[in-house]
C-alpha cells in the first residue's frame, strides 16, 4: 500500500528524487514523474507495466512554460489553447529537444496538458520541471478516479498517492493536433468536440488505437474490466449473476443490487464523472457478466461510448 494524503512538499520531494507517485486531476489520476529525467520516465513506464511505443502525456502549469518545451504554436492552436487551458484537455505540439524521446515515444510530436486540479496546479508551480503522466491503471484497465483506486491497483509499487478527492470529469482528457492546417481530434475525453468546434469549425476525429497512436483505426481492449463484458440485448433473458451498467433507468426485471446507474438525472456530465467507478464496482463484484448501454452520443456521451466500445472489444 502507498501512503495517500495531501502532503504537497512530500510530494516535491519524492518527485525531485526522480521517483513516481499518484496525482490528481480532473479528468483521471495520473502516475507521475519528472518529463525531463529518462530515469522516472521509465520508471513510469514500468510501474504502468506500458509499452514503450504508447507516448505520454506531459502537464505544465501554466502557458508561460510553453515555450520551453514546443516550437512554432499555429495560431488555431493557440486559440485553442487560449480558450480551453487550464482544463481537461491535450495538445500535439512540436516538441523541442529538452522534452526526451522517450517520452513522445520518439514521435516528434509531444502532448501538453496544463491541468485545472488546484491540488495538482500547485504541485506542478512547485516544480523545476513538466510532469510526464499516463492515467494511474495498469495498462490496459479501468482509469482511476479516486486516490484509492491507484492504491488498490499500483499501491505495492509507488511511494505515494497525493490525494485531490474524486475528480470532476472523470474521463481522460481530449487530444487535439492539427495536420496540414487542419483541426484534428486523436482521442475523445473530458472537453466535448462541440466545443471546440464553435472555435474551430468542423475538425477531423482520427480515431486511433489508444494503446498504438501509430496505428490509426486499430481498436484494441482498453479501459477493460477484468470480467467478460458484453452489449445490452432487450431479447435475451439474464441470470441473477449478471451485472448491469445503465445510463438513466433502471432495469424492471432485474434485482436493483446487479445495476448501477450513471445519472438518475440522465445527466451526461455526472454520468462521465461515474463511469470508470461504475465499470470498477461491477468489476469487484465478480458478476459472471457485465452488460451494459450506451448512453445518448453527444457531447461527453462520444467519449463515454468510445471508453464502452473500447471496453467491449475482444481482448487479444
Ligand atoms: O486526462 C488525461 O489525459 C490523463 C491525465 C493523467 O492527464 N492522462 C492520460 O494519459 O490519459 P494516458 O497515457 O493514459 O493516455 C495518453 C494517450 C496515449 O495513449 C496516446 O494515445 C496519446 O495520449 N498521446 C500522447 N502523446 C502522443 C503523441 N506524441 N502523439 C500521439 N498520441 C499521443
Ligand atoms: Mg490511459
């Protein structure tokens, strides 16, 4: 087990000696380390138990520090990043020397993200350096929304877990790059497409395998529950083992125990915020099956059901 708190000079200390720990932000807890040391970053690699081809995300606390790590910003980003930072979203920028290969997993490209936790934001102001940091799961699972889900899970092999409560979004951040002038969405997450386009008009969403960036289109397990999972079918008759994630209602005919509902309100934002907790929850019970719903495909809802067809898809 890892110790959880609020420690922030502990926090410091642990990460200027080049170790890893649990962070906070507001779309998923993140497993940090010094960007700028090779050392932490491949220690961040292994604790996640993470393929050295899938990149990292690097978080700055301000646009101040832009400048030292990305070259040229087009103007579009810039607007973009103007209108959407501090918040929960990445940028694909031009990465400039100091930011080791290893990080950007040799692309030239390199993912910034100024976050908006105010625990995190604090931590990052104390720092000399960006922090690299992938969603605090194994490689592969469920992201972590509270500090306990990164013990339960990474506890044994990290120091510590700075502990900022559940957070607010609750699915990863939106990755946004621009190729030949044009606005390009690499992964859906916490800031809805529609958003950004009232900025930007009409972008591109390249969808991509978030285990492989390399490899557009390939859709791998990820953010997977351990148990076997499968689609909602109205026709077919369920056992008493089943689990059941629903959007909105719940299900009539089955015991109330075996659901979990994301928004009684059929609120989208709410449900974003408890859908890897959900997914968690069925997955401790052990049901024989998880079965669950899409939700309505707008706004968050794009990213929640691209977490769920991600979660479906056949793990090889
Ligand atoms: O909200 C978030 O983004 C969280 C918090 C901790 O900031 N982080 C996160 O990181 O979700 P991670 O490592 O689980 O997912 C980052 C994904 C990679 O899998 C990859 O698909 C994409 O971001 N990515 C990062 N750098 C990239 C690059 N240089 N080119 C293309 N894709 C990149
Ligand atoms: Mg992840």
């Amino acid at each position: 087990m890892a110790a959880i708190g609020k420690d922030l000079l502990l926090a410091k200390k642990l990460l200027d000696e080049g170790q890893v720990i649990g962070i906070p932000t507001e779309t998923v807890y993140g497993l940090a380390g010094n960007a700028l040391d090779q050392e932490a970053v491949v220690k961040i690699f292994e604790v996640k138990n993470r393929p050295s081809f899938d990149p990292l995300i690097v978080h700055i606390p301000s646009q101040d520090d832009l400048a030292r790590y990305v070259t040229q910003v087009s103007e579009k980003m810039q607007l973009l990043i103007n209108t959407f930072s501090p918040g929960p979203v990445s940028f694909l920028l031009q990465k400039k020397e100091i930011i080791p290969d290893i990080v950007s997993s040799g692309l030239p490209r390199v993912a910034i993200r100024i976050p908006a936790h105010p625990l995190f934001q604090a931590l990052l102001s104390s720092l000399e350096y960006p922090l690299a940091a992938p969603s605090a799961n194994p490689f592969g699972y469920i992201s972590p929304t509270k500090a306990q889900h990164v013990d339960d899970q990474l506890g044994e092999k990290i120091p510590y877990i700075l502990d900022g409560g559940p957070c607010q979004v609750g699915l990863e951040s939106t990755i946004i790059g621009e190729e030949n002038g044009e606005i390009v969405i690499y992964r859906k997450g916490g800031l809805a497409i529609e958003l950004i386009e009232q900025y930007v008009g009409k972008v591109r969403v390249n969808e991509h395998s978030d285990s492989n960036p390399a490899a557009p289109g390939m859709l791998k397990s990820h953010y997977a529950p351990v148990s076997p999972i499968e689609l909602y079918d109205a026709s077919v008759v369920y056992t008493d083992k089943c689990g059941f994630l629903r959007f909105e209602h719940s299900l009539s005919n089955i015991s109330t125990e075996n659901q979990y509902i994301l928004s009684k309100k059929g609120n989208i934002s709410e449900a974003a915020k408890n859908l890897f907790e959900a997914l968690r929850w069925l997955d401790q019970q052990k049901f024989d099956k998880i079965i669950i719903e899409f939700v309505p495909s707008s706004g968050l809802g794009l990213a929640i059901n691209d977490r769920l067809t991600r979660a479906l898809a056949p793990k090889v």
